[in-house]
C-alpha cells in the first residue's frame, strides 16, 4: 500500500470555505467512483484556516499520472475540478494550474 500527503490553500474567505466543506459533505458520486476506480482506498482532507492536508492511501499499482489521465478524459471530474477552483489558490512553490502538491515525508515513527 502507498501513502501520500498533499497540501493545498483555500481563499481566505469564510463564505467561501464554508461552501467548499459543504461540498465535501455532499461530494458526487462519480467523484467517489473516479477517486476509488484509480486505487485509492482511503482520502481525508484536514484544514487549519486556509491550509489543506490530504491523506491518501492507494494500492501499490496507483499513480498519480495514471489517475490524472483518468481524470482528463471524465466530464464529471473536470467540472467537479472546475467548480473547486472558485475556493482553492495554489500554495507558494506550485507549477502552473498545478492544485494539490506532494508534500515530502521527514518522519516516521
């Protein structure tokens, strides 16, 4: 199995955030099937004000090219992605139209 953490930051804006958990309380059922149909087992999104944390597990044939080609080619996912622009900006260090970054692991215990 494969662990992942990803960062990403949301608008500062009360409003706004509060729309974008509401989504993630009502997510849509293609974005479930999209995200288990690439390998993920297990996605847990955190926030601290405007930071974001996701946690994914994913079997050991999961990756993030794999996934993203997936997601290229599913109308479903491009507008879900769309919409989730109006609420995220991406963090200091991102490349170009990149959302969610790796974040390097530095510890285990």
């Amino acid at each position: 199995m494969k662990k992942y953490c990803l960062t990403l930051n949301l608008i500062d804006d009360e409003d706004l955030i509060a729309e974008y958990e509401a989504h993630h309380q009502a997510i849509w059922p293609e974005i479930v099937d999209s995200i288990t149909g690439s390998g993920i087992t297990n996605m847990e999104i955190y926030r601290l004000g405007t930071r974001l944390c996701m946690l994914i597990e994913a079997s050991d044939d999961f990756t993030f090219s794999r996934k993203a080609a997936m997601d290229a080619s599913n109308t479903k996912v491009q507008a879900w992605e769309d919409m989730m622009w109006k609420y995220q900006q991406p963090i200091k260090g991102a490349l170009a139209g990149e959302k969610w970054v790796l974040m390097d692991k530095i510890f285990q215990l």
